[in-house]
C-alpha cells in the first residue's frame, strides 16, 4: 500500500488530485556571473540560490475539481506550498513559482460529469531554500 504524501496549495489540500506514488521533486542551482571554467582548468561555481522544483501531473478531474484549483493556483503569481522535502526528511512550506502545463478534454464520464485529463503543474522556489 502507498502512504501518499500530502501536497497543500495555499493553504488547500490538493493531495487527491496528485497520482497515490505522489509528485516529484528535483533541485536547481542559479549560478551567477562567476560561474565557469578557470584558467587551470577547475570549474568555479558561484551558486547564488538552490531551489526546489515540485512537479507531476494531476489525476483526471471533473469541470469543478479543475476550476478550483485553477482559480486557486492562479489567484497569484506565486503560491505557497507544502509539500515533503526529501533533502530535509520533513515537510516544508514555501513560496513558490507555478507553471501549468496543457490540459486535454476527455469527455463525460459514467457519473454525468465532464472530465480533464493530461495537465501538469510545476511549482519553482522563488527564494533560496536554503536562506
């Protein structure tokens, strides 16, 4: 049995819209000017922030589930998420940046209702999350 890991946006549990083996998280260095190959040949990293990078795509949902947390997520710029950090073992909320990827009309389905499937979402820190 899969222990799912929950997942709130702005404040909003969301975790039912996520796939039960859960979403994905990754990290990203933003690198300043300093960054490169040296005259020796070493490599200098000038790491200006590390970010987490939250992702995955969303079950299939209904006309209402969809509209929520479309009107949710866009409500803003930036989002506030919680979510596991691996790298911490522990939960973390944050700041973040958000992309939603395409979504795709699927239908009505044997309850009446209309479904969606296929979108993907994206949430990028917007600060240091180590700072």
């Amino acid at each position: 049995m899969t222990v799912q890991k929950p997942i709130y946006i702005n404040g909003t549990d969301y975790t039912a819209l996520f796939p039960a083996a859960g979403y994905e998280v990754n990290y990203i260095k933003e690198t300043g000017a300093n960054a490169g190959l040296m005259i020796n040949g070493a490599y200098n990293e000038d790491t200006l922030a590390l970010k987490a990078v939250v992702s995955s795509p969303l079950m299939p949902v209904d006309e209402d589930q969809q509209a929520a947390f479309l009107q949710d997520v866009m409500s803003s710029d930036y989002a506030s998420v919680y979510y596991f950090e691996p790298s911490r073992k522990n939960f973390r909320t944050a700041v973040m940046r958000w992309e939603l990827g395409t979504t795709k009309f699927r239908g009505q389905g044997a309850d009446g209702k209309m479904y969606w499937t296929g979108m993907t979402v994206t949430f990028t820190d917007r600060y240091d999350m180590e700072a």
